[in-house]
C-alpha cells in the first residue's frame, strides 16, 4: 500500500496489553491491506461512541496514526478514509486530554489537507472533527492560517464547501468562529468575503445554522471599526439583527444578535441616538439580567449591556431607569456560590463568582460619569463590603470588575468623602499596588489616584482631625504609596507610568512642603526628566501637572474645603518663599525641561498648557522672579504663545494665553521687589503692545464678555502700566 503520508505507526506490543487491543484494532494496526479493515473500523467505531475509557484506550493502541495515514493516502477507498474521519471524530468528542492528544498527532494539518474529496459523507465527517477540535483547543487554529499547496490559507477552500450540505454550514460557521481570535484574523476574513458568504445564512430554516453565524458576525465585529462599516453596508443586514433579537426568537439568539449590535454600535457603524441601540438593544439585555433567565445568560447580558454603555453617558442614564437595572444587578452579589457546567466550554464554572463579575462590570459602566447613578449604586445594601469582600477574591477577574466598579465610584468627591473613606477602602488597594497582575496593579493604581485627590494628603492629623486609624493614613500618604507609585514611574509599560504619575500629580494637589520634598527626593531629578520628556504626550501632560503642583502657593489642604474667598486669598498671599524652595528641590535640569518644552510649539496643545502653568506657577516665587526675567530668550518663546495664530482653534489659544497672561501677571506683581525692572524688560519685548492689541480685540468680540482671558487681560495691563 503507498501512502503519500510521512506520518509513522506507533510500535505496539500487542502481547503487552492483550486485554486493551480487540480484535478490531488488532486487524486495523496490520500492515498487510486486508478485506476486514472496513468491517473492524466499524467495530472500533460502535466501541468508542460515548465512551471516554474506550476512546482513550483505543488512542493508547496507536490507532490514530494508523486512522491519519489513510485519511491522508488518496488511493485508498473512499468508504475506508470516512469511517477513519467518523472514528477521529468521536474521538474528537471526547475530554480535553484525549483532543490535545489528537492535536499532537497532528491531526488538524492532516485533515486539512486531506480535505479536497468531494464525497459530502466524508466532508462532513472531516469538518465534524475539525469542529469538535476547534471547540475546544484554540491552539490549533493557527493550521487554518498556515499556507497550503496553493500559496494560499485553508479559509478560502472551507468558504467554498458552505453550500455543500447543511451539515457543513452548521460546522463551518462554527470553525470560523472559532478561527477568529484577533484583528488579523479579523480583516483575513473580511477580505475573504466571509460577511457575503455567511449573511444569508442568517435567515436559515436551521437554529444550528443561525446561532455559530451570529457568533461567527460577532467575533468579526468585536472591536473593529473597518468590519463593522462593512457589515452596515450590507443591504437590510442590521434589520436581520434587530428581527433576530425580537422576543419571538430563543433568548440564546436574542443574546446573540443584541452582542453584534453592541460591537456594530462600539465599532462606531450605528449611533447611540439610533433606537436599534438605545431602545432595542439595550431593552434586550436588560431582559437577559431578569432571573427568569439561565445564569449564563445573565452573566453574558451583562457583560454585553457594560460594553454597550460603557462610553456613553445618555446610554447610561436610560440603562439605569430602565425595568429596575440596579436592582437586578445587585441580587446577583448575592447570588451564592454554585459550580455547574458551562454549556458553551464544558468546563465548571462557580457562577456565584461569574454573577458577582458581571455584575460590578455592569455598575461600572452605567455609574462612570453620573453622580446621582452613583448614588443609586452606593446606596444599595452592602454594595461597599461586597465591593471589598470581592476585592480579596481568589478570582483574579473577579477581583479586577470590583476595581472596576470602585474606579467608577470614586469618581465621586461626595462618595470618597462619605462612604468610601469610613470603609477605609484604601487598605486593600495598597497591597495590590504590588500585585504580579499587571490589570489589578492598574485598576488600583487608578482607584488610588481619584482617592488621594479627595482625601487631601495635606491634611496634618490633629486632635481636632482624627481619621480612623491614623498610622494606615500616615502610610498611604508619607509611605509606602510615594515609594511604590515613585518606582512605578520607572516602567517600561505606558500604562503602569501613567497611572504612577496620574496618582503623584493627584497626592502633590495643594499638598504639604513635607510631602512635595519626599516625592522629589523619592522619584529622582531624573526621573521627573524623564516623565517630562517622556514618548507617550499625556504622561509627559501628567509629569509637567507635577511640577505644577509643587510649585504652587496654596499648600493646606484645608484650601479646597475653605467657602471665605478672603481665606484663600490670605493663604495665596502667604508664604511664596515656598516656590523658590520646591525649584531649589528640583534642581535647574528639571526647570530647563519644562523650558524645552515650551520651545517646542509642535507639541499637543494640553502638553504646553501644563508647562505654560508650571511656569506660571514659579514666577509666583520671589527668588524665582529674577531668575526668569534673565532668559530672555525663552521669555520671548513664552509671549509667543499670546498670539493667537499659535493654534488653529481659539478654546485652544485660550488654555494657552490664560497661563501666559498669569505668567506675566506674577512676574510683575509689585509687592515683590524689582517689579518696575521686570517691567521696563517686559515692555521692551513688546508685552505692553501685544496686551494692548488682544484688549483691543476681544473688547470688539461678542464673546469676550463671557471670556475669563478678558478680565485677567485688563488687571495685568494695568498692572504692567502702573
């Protein structure tokens, strides 16, 4: 017998284990072709159906490559090769060991490649075996996209036999699925015309047709915008969603479709104001919330309704006021703890631990920018301690969704301030700050970063201000929290530096000289270089909003709880000395990298705003004054950006020309001494023109009477007249 396979039979001691090897197997493993090989597959066949033991033990025997080697020789017959894909794919229904044993006897290449008879039984018994494959090991997968004998992958060749049988849509569609994992794989099959291959196959008469589709469309769509346009564009396609997710359909098909319209809208194909999203599908997934339905679709409805809402406040105000959302959501925190098998993976499942997870996903979406959502959400009973209890969870998804969930809610100055701060919810979020999971290290950096700007680290501990337990406050705000956020800052990884600099900038707000010393000391001159000068523009924003803070004049945290403007005024006016003493701290480099940054006006218009307030903020300081007034070259790069030609749109110049106007304002303040040098050097580099001209000009604007440039415009001209 010629084979056209490389594949080698197992030497099998068939003496060895006489009670494993029937007959069967015994006349399949010969090397000698013999008549009886169809009628012992046969056998083997009826053993191994339902039966893991039998499957395993057949497996044992060496009867796979045997199987392989004929599926692969196109010269033996063809009955012979189907039954061999028939027993391979009841093997391939078995559990995962016995799968990720036929994958490693390459099971999937050789099928693939075998895959070119025409004969529809054996088609459909080698796509039936794929299928059960796919459905489990992911891994294998990549052979899909492996180059064939015709330069090209095995896709296109798996599109042409979809009309072959109802058989093969049914187990195409779900190969395909499951085939797609990323973006590439995305825009393969879009190109592949897999949206015009497999559309009609939506209206299909078959539910096991329609459903791996909608999965299929799904996977295609999920964060892609280019997908997502090209599905829109596919005459009355949506309309087939929106009749699929009608109340008519099987809730596993409502789900289904309502998660297509979800990516289609997120992949920015359909807007939120379209009633298909927000009345239709986000009605169907609130639906699949309510406790009539099984938990796995109430697990994956909320899941789907967080993503829909997600980054749309309207969409989040109508999910919270539609059929009791919240109140629905909370009885899953109390769900309990129940292990089943999920029908999708076969595997178990704690669905107490799944519900608790979709259920903080959901709040955080719906909670992310409303305060009085999130005071429907807080004020649910135990929502803190459940948040909390989770936080120490063995599940790692789980503990990242109640991160999730306390982001969205420390959001709120008015939560931080009541509730979160007497259920000390700081303490966990410390010891994650050193968690080896790098999304739960984020999610806690970010929840500290709104914490700190609230719960003000100027604030001294004093008989009369007592926080419950004052050595854990003394170590979020002096300790730990400086040291680790200070090393983080160090990370090669975007994210980790930016939240790391996020949460310094938040602990140095009208903070105390002591704190603003630590974190220059423990961050490093060149670290704050760095940060300043730093690839990714919004940490380079965040770094300069630093040196802002340090160098500002107001640092007693009692300053945002103050209501007596003439308070804030007599601490404004206090001690300025504290200016000179932070850029002493600083050292000259760091002060010379915020100059660099202002002579560079290619950067993003945010990224100088922060430099141009920074800088603003150390004319500010006595010693400071007579310093900057001697760089007259970057003083002029300074007034360049009064002009209003420096950025195209004018709420840009804006943020830009306040900064620069406070700046000049603070050089020239007469209570310091030199202020009438500072001036006649201000005025000859033409201040005194260019002020005069912008007066001018926004005294004849119709918007200048709202304009907040046009006040500070007039007292620093007449200050600079005087």
């Amino acid at each position: 017998m010629k084979s056209q396979t490389s594949l080698v039979i197992a030497d099998v001691d068939m003496d060895a284990n006489p009670t494993y090897i029937t007959s069967s197997i015994a006349t399949l493993l010969k090397d000698a072709q013999l008549p009886e090989w169809l009628d012992a597959i046969i056998a083997v066949k009826n053993d191994v159906i339902g039966s893991d033991r039998e499957k395993m033990l057949s497996i044992q025997c060496g009867i796979v490559p045997r199987l392989l080697q004929w599926i692969a020789d196109e010269t033996i017959n063809v009955d012979l090769r189907t039954e061999s894909a028939i027993v391979l794919g009841s093997l391939s229904k078995g559990n995962a060991d016995i799968i990720n044993t036929l994958v490693q006897e390459k099971t999937v290449p050789v099928l693939l490649k075998a895959l070119t008879n025409l004969n529809q039984r054996y088609t459909e018994a080698v796509l039936r075996c794929l299928r059960s494959i796919f459905l489990v090991n992911i891994e294998s997968v990549s052979c899909l996209y492996e180059e064939n004998k015709s330069g090209s992958t095995y896709i296109p060749h798996i599109l042409s036999l979809i009309n072959c049988s109802v058989v093969c849509q049914e187990c195409i569609t779900t190969i395909i699925e499951k085939c797609c994992l990323n973006k590439d794989h995305q825009e393969y099959l879009l190109e592949s015309n897999t949206l015009g291959i497999f559309a009609p196959l939506l209206t299909s008469e078959f539910y096991k047709v329609q459903m791996p589709t909608l999965r299929c469309f799904a996977n295609m769509c999920y964060k892609n915008t280019a997908v997502c346009t090209a599905v829109v564009a596919v005459p009355n396609l949506v309309e087939v969603f929106v009749d699929l997710m009608g109340r008519d359909k099987p809730s596993e098909m409502q789900l289904a479709s309502a998660k297509v319209l979800t990516y289609l809208h997120r992949g920015g194909a359909i807007e939120a104001t379209d009633c298909v999203i927000s009345r239709k599908t986000l009605g169907t997934l609130v639906r699949m919330c309510k406790r009539d339905r099984p938990l796995e679709e109430n697990v994956k409805g909320a899941e789907t309704l967080a993503y829909l809402v997600e980054v749309d406040p309207d969409l989040q105000m109508i999910a919270s006021n539609t059929d009791h959302l919240i109140s629905t959501l909370s009885n899953y925190l109390h769900y309990k703890d129940v292990k089943k098998i999920s029908s999708v993976d076969k595997k178990e499942v704690d669905w107490g631990s799944e519900m608790r997870r979709a259920a903080f996903l959901a709040f955080a979406a719906i909670s992310a920018n409303d305060e009085e959502i999130r005071d429907k959400v807080i004020k649910r009973e135990g929502m803190i301690e459940q948040i909390m209890t989770c936080m120490g969870s063995s599940n790692q998804a789980e503990v990242a969704a109640s991160l999730r969930c306390l982001q969205s809610l420390t959001r709120s100055v008015h939560q931080i301030r009541t509730v979160l701060h007497d259920n000390a919810v700081w303490k966990p979020l410390l010891t994650m700050l050193q968690s080896t999971n790098h999304e739960i290290m984020v999610l806690a950096m970010t929840c500290l970063c709104n914490l700190v700007l609230e719960f003000s680290p100027s604030k001294e501990l004093t008989p009369e201000r007592r926080w419950d337990d004052m050595d854990g406050w003394r170590l979020l705000l002096q300790g730990a929290a400086v040291d680790l956020l200070s090393e983080y800052c160090h990370s090669p990884d975007n994210t980790i530096r930016l939240n790391a600099i996020w949460a310094i900038m938040s602990l140095t707000y009208c903070s105390t000289e002591n704190l603003r010393s630590r974190v220059i000391e423990t961050m490093s001159t060149e670290c704050i270089i760095k940060r300043i000068e730093d690839p990714v523009m919004i940490i380079r924003q965040k770094a300069l909003a630093v040196v802002r803070n340090l160098l500002t004049t107001v640092h007693d945290g009692e300053e945002r709880d103050s209501t007596s403007q003439r308070a804030r005024n007599e601490r404004r006016n206090g001690d300025k000395t504290i200016i000179d003493r932070m850029v002493k701290a600083l050292g000259s480099e760091v002060i010379d990298a915020v100059f660099r940054t202002i002579r560079n006006p290619t950067l993003p218009v945010y990224v100088l705003e922060q430099a141009l307030c920074a800088l603003s903020n150390m004319a500010d300081g006595p010693s400071c004054k007579a310093h900057i007034i001697g760089k007259t070259e970057d003083l002029k790069h300074v007034i360049k950006y009064l002009d209003s030609k420096s950025c195209p749109e004018q709420h840009q110049c804006l943020s830009l020309q306040l900064p620069v106007i406070q700046f000049i304002s603070n050089l020239i303040d007469t209570s310091e001494d030199g202020a009438y040098q500072r001036k006649v050097v201000l005025k000859n580099l033409g201040v005194q023109q260019i002020l005069e001209d912008m007066l001018t000009k926004w005294d004849k604007s119709e918007s200048s009477i709202n304009s907040p440039l046009i006040h500070s415009l007039n007292d620093t001209l007449k200050c600079l007249l005087t």
